[in-house]
C-alpha cells in the first residue's frame, strides 16, 4: 500500500513540477521528457510492482529515480519531496521483504 500511495503521490508531484512551475518553461520539451523518465515511470513501476507484490521491481523504481530525487531534495520547494517518496519505495520494498 505503500508502495502505491507514494508513487501516486511522485505522479502529483510530477505534474506539478512539469506542468505548473513558474521557473520551469513548459513549452520546451526536454526537461519534461527528462523528468518524466525519471520520475514519473519509476512512480508507476512502484504502484504496479506493489499492487503485484514483486518486491525487486519496488527495488529498480527506487535505484532509478535516486538520482534526480537527490538533486532536487536539496531544493527549498515542494519538490524536495520527491526525496520522501524515493525513501518510501525503498521502505516498501523492505517491508514487502519482511513480509514474505
């Protein structure tokens, strides 16, 4: 469950972050398709890999989206929540590890 509302939650934030950021330009393309690739896809791998209960692919959403995650925790916004939700994938796939 976890899994799931975190990366709902990285989605939400993704959007905003692409789409209703005043020091972003949404009419260029690039860093859109950037964050999308890795942000938001690694956020859907974690939802479906929690609704399947594949706890290795909770582990791949979370090495993937650590990078970018970590540059943009450093920031003093909203965004800096991306960090919290990259902790909560991994928190999830070690939950999902002591469960079974």
């Amino acid at each position: 469950m976890l899994g799931v509302i975190s990366g709902a939650f990285s989605i939400c934030l993704w959007v905003i972050f692409s789409f209703f950021n005043p020091y972003s330009n949404t009419t260029d393309i690039e860093p859109i398709l950037n964050t999308f690739f890795m942000l938001c896809i690694p956020a859907c791998l974690a939802i479906i890999s929690s609704l399947i209960s594949k706890k290795v692919l909770l582990l791949i959403a979370f090495i993937w989206s650590l990078p970018i995650s970590l540059y943009v925790t450093m920031t003093p916004s909203i965004f800096a929540l991306f960090g919290v939700t990259c902790f909560a994938y991994l928190l999830s796939y070690f939950l999902m590890y002591l469960k079974k």
